[in-house]
C-alpha cells in the first residue's frame, strides 16, 4: 500500500492535470464506464461539522475506493482547512487496499476543476467579466481555474462577509486582472460567468438578479438543505450537473424538483455535452446553470493521478498492509 501524505501533493498534480481527469471521468460517467455510489453525509452533532463519504468505481480505469471528510467550521480559528478529507484507493481486481492519498488540497483542485469544465463546454466565447459569490478557501482556486477557460477582463465579487472580500482581489491581481466589490443584482446585470462557492443554506443568487447569457457554476451545494441560489431561477435557465441524482437529491436542483418547478428530466448531464451526445448552450442569451455536487469519481481520478506521479517521483511511502 502507498502512502501520499497531503504536504507532497502540491508538487505532485497542477490544475491542468485536475481539469484533465475531472473533464474525462465526467464523460465516462455519461458512457456508463464509471458510477457513483450513494452518498453518506451527515451532521454528526460535534463541533458542528458535518461527515460523509463518496465513492464510485471507473471501470475504463479501474479507480474504486472513496472520500471520506468533510466540514469543521471551527478549523480556520486553529489554523487548520475548514474542509478535512482523505482519498482511499483499492485495486479493483482483489480489493486489496492500494493507496490512501491526503484529499483537502486535491478537493479544492477538483471543485475548480468541475466548475472550469463547466465555463469550458457552457459559458459564452465571449464571456469578458467573472463574477465571484463567495470569499472563502476554495474561491481562488475557482478563479483560477475560470480564468483558463475564457479571456476574462475582470472580476467582481460579493461575499456574505464583506472583511473577507480583499481575498477575492488578491487573487484577482495575482491573475493580473482588475476586482470590483458589487451588490448581487449588480454582479447579476455585469457578469457573463457566475461561481457561486458557499456553504449557505438559503439563496443568495435570485432569478431577478441574472441576466440573458449569464452561465453561473453553483458549486457549494453539495447537502441536503444548501442552496445557494433561487429555484426560480432554474426554471429560466438550461441546467446541467455533474449527476442527476446527486442533483435533485443534495445539489442545487433539490430545491426545485421538491417545489415541482422543474422535473429531473429537466436535467442534463454535462459529460453528454462533453461526449456530443447532447447540446450545451443553443444561443448567446440562454442562460446555463452547472450544479456541482461533487461526485466521488472526480476524487478517485485526481487521486489516482498523484499516486501515479508519486510513485514515479519516488515519494510515495510504501508500507505492508
């Protein structure tokens, strides 16, 4: 069995790596060469975090295992990742346990990496401003990730709590781009691409806010209860997922289906726009919706990408088990 402690990832995948394995099991997925098992996540009435697991199995490249973390709100205040997990791979042909990988940093990699493959294949060719709902760890990896996928001008952002929103213009600037501050309804009348990455559990977003156009990427949603923009919304908008029963289950799209304002059939998922088996956005004024609910593949891919590179760079920790 091999180890990857979580202090060598970050010498071990890149972003483009993390775009390349989410965008590929996100096809497979659609192909039916990969699937998900049910999620587990749940309050575990300590510390107000929240627990779970997700896992899945790829058949075309044989990763099986799962996710195990979550969220522990009281982490920043110790210095510590608000989001803790670790990926578990087992070899598909006897079950054997192959590796256990550190999963907080490949998490952030992954959630940017879904909603860049989102921009990628949905938002307009001429999306010139990204707009940022949230200011919190995962945001930069967000934008840039974003800014790969299209030649953005600049960036505006709202956060709940506004001290924090320096963060988001740090980033900016380090992607050599201008950051504005705005009110919602004038990211929704300013933006051509929307990431919404909160942990709220009432909307923030409204329909009334978003404009013709506007792709918005809601990528916090990801338990029962969140939602991070109007359900209204959904139904003026073209909705794609990562997966669909994810989606009306703990995605966004929960809201919704449970108000009977749209149906599951409603839902598209985006490794068939990804394949060509289904069409993405029609025309410059449709408005698209990527609900990333984060599935257990995306983990299991970008982990297995590093034990690769950590085996070949010699520092992966080999042990009996």
């Amino acid at each position: 069995m091999f180890i990857v402690p979580e202090s060598a990832i970050a010498s071990l995948i890149t972003p483009e790596a993390s775009f390349a394995a989410v965008e590929s099991v996100f096809a497979a997925m659609s192909k039916g060469d990969a699937y998900n098992f049910p999620v587990i996540r749940e309050a575990i009435g300590h510390a107000d975090a929240l627990y779970g697991f997700k896992s899945g199995f790829d058949r075309a490249g044989l990763a099986l295992g799962l996710k195990s973390g979550g969220y522990w709100p009281g982490n920043e205040a110790k210095g510590l990742t608000n989001h803790q997990s670790t990926v578990f791979l087992f070899d598909a042909d006897t079950g054997k346990v192959k590796a256990v990988v550190g999963g907080n940093l490949l998490t952030a990699l992954r959630t940017a990496a879904a909603s860049a493959v989102s921009i990628k294949h949905l938002a307009r060719e001429d999306a010139k401003v990204l707009g940022m709902i949230g200011a919190g760890h995962q945001s930069a990896f967000q934008m840039r990730a974003a800014v790969k996928q299209r030649n953005f001008e600049k960036v505006i952002g709202w956060n709940y709590h506004p001290e924090m929103l320096p963060k988001l213009e740090a980033t900016a600037t380090e992607l050599g781009l201008p950051f504005e501050a705005v009110e919602l309804a004038d990211m929704g009348a300013r933006a051509d691409v929307i990431i919404s990455i909160t942990s709220s559990f009432a909307p923030t977003l409204m329909s009334a806010h978003v404009t013709p156009g506007t792709h918005i990427a809601c990528m916090g949603t990801d338990t029962k209860g969140k939602q991070e923009v109007e359900a209204k919304l959904l139904t003026r908008a073209h909705v794609f997922t990562d997966e669909i029963a994810q989606s009306i289950s703990i995605g966004e799209a929960q809201h919704a289906i449970s108000e009977g304002l749209i149906e599951q059939n409603d839902i598209t998922e985006i490794g068939a726009v990804i394949n060509g088996t289904a069409t993405g956005r029609t025309g410059a004024d449709d408005i698209t919706l990527f609900d990333g609910t984060g599935v257990g593949l995306q983990d299991l891919a970008v982990a297995a990408s590093v034990v690769e590179a950590a085996i070949a760079a010699g520092v992966a920790i080999e042990v009996d088990f």
